[in-house]
C-alpha cells in the first residue's frame, strides 16, 4: 500500500512539474521529432487556441519556428517567411525556460542574418534585415546570458564579409557627397570596424565645406533614415587653424520645416571623448525673401541679410556665422553642433 502511494505520489508531482500534455501538443512534439516543422507549428497553434499546454510547450514551439525558418533559409534566403517564423519565435522567448532553445534561436538567427548579407547584388534593404536579424539575436544572448560569445563571433564575422564586399566600391566614388553617403551606410552597419573609420575620417576631412544634402544625387536612397539624421546641415567653407583651435566660417541649411533663430551662442565643438568646448563669435548674415524691382514690376528674392547676435534662419534657407573655438592641449575635434528645441545639426570634421 505504501509503494502504490508513493508511485502516485510521483506520478503526481512530475504532472505539477511538467504539465498536462494535451493531444494537439503532443501532435507537436511527434512532427517536431520528425522534422515535419511546419505541422508541428500547425498542432502547437491549436494546442495553444485551446489553452492546454505544458511546461515544455513554449521550448518545443519555439525550436518548431526557428528549425522551420533555417529550412526555409536554405531553400530561399529571401523570404518572407523565415521573418514571420523568428518574429513568432522572439514573441515565445519570455516563455522559454531552457538555455539550450534560446542558444538554438540565437546561432540560427544570427547564421541566417550573416548568410543574408554575404549575398551578392542585393540591396540595402536586404542588408538592414540582415543585420536586424543579428541585433535581435544579440538582444536575447545578453538578455538570457546565452550564446553571447557566439553572436559577437557571427557580428564580427559579418561585419568584415560586408565591409570586404562593399568598401571598394565606395572609395572608387568621385562624388565626395554621394561617396560619404555610401560610408555613412556602412557605419551604420559596422559601427566599430577601422577600415570604415578609416576612410569615413579621410572623407569627412574632404567634404568639410560640403553641405551633406542627400537627394536625387544619391542613387540609392535605401537606409537614406539611418544617416540623414540632422535637421541642420552645416558646411565650412572655410577654416583658419590656430595654435590652440581655429577659426570658419559655418554655414547652415534648415530642413525642419521651422523658420526660428539661429543663435550662435548654441553653437560648440566637441572632441572625440565626449569634451565640448563653446564657440566664439556672433556675426554673420541670413538668406531672406526681399521684394526688389520698380513699382508695378516687383519681385521676390533671395537676398543676404547681415546680422549680429542672432541670424533668423528659415527653412531652407541659408545663415553664416564666424566663429572660432579654443581648447586646451589633447582635445581633439570631432564634430561642430548645433542644437536647439526643434532640432539638431553635426558637422563631422574628421581626424
């Protein structure tokens, strides 16, 4: 009598530990074994609609999602369903209780991401996908604090396969604009590698008195939001080096789509360390609409309107303020910026 108890009394608890299996799941868990994901996928639905699951269930549907994404990834890397297989995935993740599904989601989707970008000929859309898929698969490694060491390796690796890939291009491009387009895009891609740095600093230095307005000039406008981030594009025309800083001329162009003021004591350098120092200087001029012509025969133009203290800058129209910075000895400048309550502009000087 008391081995029948006890008997019972495990068979009750293993039931509290792991769940009652229902039929649909357990359906599941058939097809997953057999590499028949997309059924499996199919039962563990319905096992979910019906509210009867296990403790195991969030494991097994996940590994369903992430095996049927990889099988379709191999029959075709661009399809729309390997995103809606890891998008369900990453909703189960909360839910998944062992470290070996989520090492499984993490390497999958990371091997797919880096396959998606080493792809030749496609477009930059292609390429954000294919680093988002990386991102996401980071996210949960640091999360769970699985599989970290393995998606920084896929990172790393994809980072120099789509840098190797696409640089050459790049440097070979005679239009300094378009040129820093390209680059920016691979920056954003591949924040850290030193061969972008490289010649993204060589590039700034070049486009110094350019304004970065990224329009009809550039052929590809895919990514276009993740670089053309400033609402004030600056320029300079031109820069006078001093033994402790330097002296320009610094030229805006507002795209905001407000007409404000342009208040040069907002205006500062920063080094490469995150140190700032502010500008000197508050004279300048303002593009601005004047009526000219005779009575009768009048018209609009553009006209420069000199000011000091304060220059009324409109949108898309151009200001010009002189300006100079001083910083101390091992201050090294990266970017001018401009910053105000509607937006924001960097100028990028390279180093």
């Amino acid at each position: 009598m008391k081995k029948i108890f006890i008997a019972a009394l495990a068979t009750a608890v293993a039931l509290t530990v792991t769940g009652c299996k229902g039929t649909n799941e357990k359906r599941g868990d058939e097809h997953l074994k057999e590499g028949r994901f997309r059924n499996a996928i199919n039962s563990y639905i319905e096992a979910k609609k019906k509210g009867k699951m296990s403790d195991e269930f969030f494991d097994n549907f996940t590994l369903a999602l992430v095996r049927a994404g990889d099988m379709e990834s191999k029959k075709d890397l661009s399809s729309d369903l390997i995103n809606n297989y890891f998008d369900k995935a990453t909703t189960n993740i909360p839910n998944v209780k062992e470290d070996a599904t989520i090492e499984e989601y993490v390497k999958t989707l990371g091997e797919i991401g880096k396959r998606q970008a080493a792809q030749e000929g496609v477009d930059f859309a292609t390429i954000i996908n294919a680093f988002a898929k990386i991102d996401s698969a980071e996210k949960v490694a640091k999360t769970r604090h699985v599989g970290e060491a393995a998606i920084k390796s896929i990172r790393e690796e994809t980072e120099k396969l789509y840098v190797a890939r696409n640089l050459p291009e790049a440097n070979s491009e005679d239009d300094p604009v378009v040129k820093e387009y390209m680059l920016l895009r691979m920056e954003a891609m591949a924040p850290t590698n030193q061969d972008v740095q490289t010649a993204l600093n060589k590039s700034r230095k070049t486009t110094r008195g350019y304004f970065l307005i990224f329009g009809e000039n550039i052929p590809d406008l895919s990514g276009k939001h993740l670089v053309d981030k400033w609402g004030y594009v600056m320029a300079l025309p031109s820069i006078k080096p001093s033994k402790n800083g330097f002296s320009c001329e610094l030229q805006f162009w507002a795209t905001t789509g407000n007409n404000t003021d342009l208040d040069p004591s907002k205006i500062k350098l920063v080094s490469t360390d995150g140190k700032e120092v502010y500008a000197k200087g508050n004279t300048g001029w303002c593009e601005a609409e004047v009526l000219v012509g005779k009575k009768g025969d009048e018209k609009i133009e553009k006209k420069q309107k000199k000011f000091k203290g304060k220059g009324k800058l409109m949108n898309e129209f151009q200001c010009s303020v002189n300006v100079s910075f001083s910083y101390p000895k091992g201050f090294v400048p990266d970017y001018i910026q401009y910053k105000d309550e509607y937006s924001e502009g960097r100028k990028y000087l390279g180093h």
